[in-house]
C-alpha cells in the first residue's frame, strides 16, 4: 500500500515566486501583504499583515497552520473595484466544513465546496478570476479559525473596515 504525500501549504517565498510567474511581474512586486481574517465574537475582522506566519495567538488561544491547501482563492469587489470579500473554492477541508464556526457567521456562506466571506455587503459585488493560491487556514483547539490570503493582485481600496488593534500575534 502506498503511503499519500501531504500537500506542502506553500511558503511565503513560494507564493511570492508563483504570484510573479502567474502575473507576469518582476520580483520586485509591490505585493508584499497578506489578508488575515479571524473571529471576534460572531463578527469577522480583518488585517492586513506583513508575513506568513507558522502560527498565530489571539486572546489566549493558538492557531495552528493546517497542514493542507484548503483551495484556489478570488476576491469579490464591487463596481467601485474596491474589495468586499473574498471567494475560496475548498476541497478536503470537511472539518471546517462542519463547524458550528461556518454557521454561526453570517458573513461565511458555503454552497457546496464554495466559501464566500464577505467583509462589507454590496448588492453589486462580483467575483474576479485570479485563483490566487498560497491560501492558509488556521485553527485552534476549540475549532475556531482564522483565514490568510496572500494579496495577489492590486485591490485597490477595500470597502470594509480594517482592524488597526487588538489584531492576532504572529508566530
């Protein structure tokens, strides 16, 4: 019986030499931050952060990198082309799947394998295609998570309120 290889979660070098090559950019890119989105209560927040980190800390708790990629990630924008969320096509993550973390957020819509997380409400949002990968997915022990999307493209402006305190420790 063969054994399965684990898919290597892509490192912040990786992605960083992905990201040029898919877009086409020299390595100079001005990309150099990443989306952090995690739980307050039943309210998401979001950050942006300067590195990929192995693990996070937020009010006591640990959050541990998973150990897979959770799938290809778009960003949702709206006619303005500021960004309102984001759109992750997940594949083997039933855990999260499962959660009561999925459903107690009603910002977190899953339809089938498809995860939107909307971070600002707009009737007039739509999804652009880039599938961004380097994607990370973070838990703690009490199946709370917390979600990092390497910036990919140039999305402007954001539309939603960026938490400026209280924002996880990276590890």
């Amino acid at each position: 019986m063969s054994k399965r290889s684990k898919i290597e979660v892509p490192n912040k070098d990786m992605v960083r030499r992905i990201r040029q090559a898919y877009l086409g950019i020299p390595d100079d890119s001005p990309f150099d931050r990443h989306l952090l989105i995690w739980s307050f209560g039943n309210a998401l927040r979001a950050a942006f952060v300067p590195e990929i980190p192995n693990a996070l800390s937020f009010r006591g708790r640990r959050y541990q990198v998973e150990q897979r990629y959770i799938g290809d990630w778009d960003p949702i924008l709206n006619s303005a082309r500021r960004l309102v969320g984001l759109s992750i096509l997940l594949w083997k993550v039933e855990p999260l799947l499962r959660s009561e973390f999925l459903h107690r957020h009603e910002d977190l819509n899953c339809d089938g394998g498809l995860l939107q997380i909307l971070l600002h409400r707009d009737s007039e949002a739509e999804t652009e295609c880039i599938q961004g990968v380097g994607t990370r997915l973070y838990s703690d022990s009490q199946s709370d998570y917390m979600f990092l999307f390497p910036q990919w493209c140039d999305w402007g402006e954001v539309a939603f309120p960026v938490a400026t305190a209280d924002i996880p420790h990276l590890e």
